[in-house]
C-alpha cells in the first residue's frame, strides 16, 4: 500500500466509525451518496470530501482532516496554502484559495495512524464554520503573515496566523487557532468541539 493509499484508508476508517456516529449522526445529517467521478471532482476543484443534507433538507459540505494521537498537544486546525514549487502553475494555490465547503470538520483521533483499527473515539474535535473564517480574513479580523512564528497570536483583538513551511520545502500551510476563535469570537466560528477549549 503506497503513503497516499494509507491515508486515504487512515481517513475513510475515522469518517466511517468515528465522525459519522459520533459527529453528524447526533445532528440528524445524512450523507448524501456521490459516484466516485463527483466525489473526486468537487475534492480536487472545491475542497468538498462530503455532502449532507440536514433534517430541514438543507445541504451542508465540509472538509474533513483527521490526526493521530501524536497531535493531541495542538490547538490549532491547519489549512495547505501555497506549493510554490509545484511544475504546475494552476496548483500552486492550495487548498486555502480553493475550498467551498461549509464546514471544515478537524478530529484527532485517540490510537496511532499506524494501527487506525484500534481508534474507538476522538480525543478532540472541532466543527468550524469555514464560510465565516473566510469573511473574517476578508475583513481583517483573522490576518495571515508569513512572520516566521509558529503559532497564532492575538493582537489588537485580530487573530493573526503565521505561514508555516513543510520541512521539505514542498509546501506551506496556514495554522488557525481554534481555542483563539473562541476566546475571541465565541460559538460564532466552531459549531461543535470536544477537548480544544
């Protein structure tokens, strides 16, 4: 099994039996069922892994982004933003500049990614509304530099986030603070979390 196939089965394991049950099922959200040809579409052009529908019939789209245990220690949520080495120009804007989904859903689970079998839970979880994180980087309440820190910082009431860089150079991501969304603007930005606050 390649890296990428062990992801991905690392992903499916966590979403099947674990966000499924224990995050949209209590909501009443019902995964809407996309052949494979949607599904990797929307993934690669709008950064959606899955569509809902609510019990209103609303639709809801999200992200997911699952951790092992090793990342328990983190508060904040991470977003790929540049890869300004990749051959291809059109890819070189990353996931920041190209998800659509509503939601972004960020768990990290209780076992190891090398044993993803044994995860029976979250030890925390995160639900954030990416439409709103979006307007407050539009309207400069979140503010992205590419600093050289490591984590958020809040500064004149703005969450400020640096750009962090991939060991290997290929790429760089943007860390969000969730416990900083918050302090700064209550359940306005997370609508459901276990263990980051």
């Amino acid at each position: 099994m390649t890296s990428h196939e062990f992801d991905r089965a690392f992903t499916d394991f966590i979403h099947r039996n674990l966000a499924l049950p224990k995050i949209y099922t209590p909501w009443r959200w019902k995964q809407i069922r996309l052949n494979k040809t949607l599904a990797s579409t929307i993934d690669i052009n709008k950064g959606i892994d899955y569509i809902f529908r609510d019990q209103y019939g609303q639709i809801k789209t999200v992200q997911e982004c699952f951790r092992d245990v090793t990342y328990q220690q983190y508060t904040d949520f991470t977003i790929r933003y540049r890869r300004d080495n990749n051959a291809h120009i059109n890819r070189r804007a990353s996931e920041f500049y190209k998800i659509k989904a509503d939601y972004f859903t960020y768990g990290i689970t209780n076992c190891y990614k090398i044993r993803y079998r044994e995860c029976t839970d979250f030890v925390k979880f995160a639900v954030i509304d990416l439409s709103n994180v979006y307007d407050k980087i539009k309207n400069n309440q979140i503010i992205i530099e590419d600093n050289g820190q490591m984590t958020c910082k809040i500064r004149d009431g703005k969450l400020i986030c640096p750009v962090k860089y991939n060991r290997d150079g290929s790429s760089t991501f943007v860390p969000i603070d969730i416990a900083y969304l918050v302090k700064l603007w209550g359940n306005e930005l997370i609508i459901s979390q276990k263990g980051f606050i």
